[in-house]
C-alpha cells in the first residue's frame, strides 16, 4: 500500500490524497478474495455477491477513516517525503482496526468455522 502510494505519488506528481484512493481500492478489492478463500475460508467457500458488497461498503468505511485522518494531518502540515510516510502508516493503522473489525464480525460473522 505504502510503495503503491509513494509511486504514485513520485511518478505521476499525484496529491497525496487521491495516492491514497487509489491503493487503498485496488488493494481493498484484492482482500475480498483473500479473506473468501483463505483468511475466513471453511469448507463451502465460494463467491457471494452479499459478501462482496458488505466488504465494498466496509472498504469505504475505512477509506472515509483512512483518507479523512490523512487529509486532516496534510491540512495541519503539508508533508515531506518523511510525514508521507508517516501519515500513510497513521491512516493505515486507523483504516486497518476499523476495517477488521468490520469485515471479522459483520461481513464474515457466519462464515468463520
């Protein structure tokens, strides 16, 4: 996610902001797969619609939380290469305790063995 970020961010003269949108949905769209097949997998495993869409409405949870902190430390103080980093992994650490704890008890609270 970072190294997504900073490329984009580097390469393509992006705000730090839409970095940010854009790796945090392309990896967020990878996870649904991960979490179907393998970190809630069970037995009868397989695709649904109502799965994805829940993990889809808790992706934007955490990226309204993850974009919102950040865009809110870049207005307090525009970053560097160094407060990127920074503001990232805070954004990071913020999106990811909201987003498991969605995806562990609602969107997967009946498909856990």
């Amino acid at each position: 996610d970072i190294v997504l970020v900073l490329i984009l961010r580097k390469l393509l003269q992006m705000p730090l902001w839409l970095c940010v949108a854009v790796s945090f949905f392309t990896i967020g769209v990878a996870l649904y797969f991960v979490h179907e097949y393998w970190t809630f997998k069970r037995r009868r495993s397989g695709f649904s619609y109502t799965r994805l869409r829940h993990t889809m409405l808790t992706i934007a949870i955490a990226f309204i939380v993850r974009v919102g902190l950040i865009a809110l430390l870049a207005t307090m103080h525009q970053p560097g290469d160094g407060l990127t980093v920074a503001y990232v992994i805070a954004g990071g650490l913020a999106s990811f305790a909201s987003n498991y704890l969605l995806i562990r008890f609602w969107v997967f609270e009946n498909h856990i063995s």
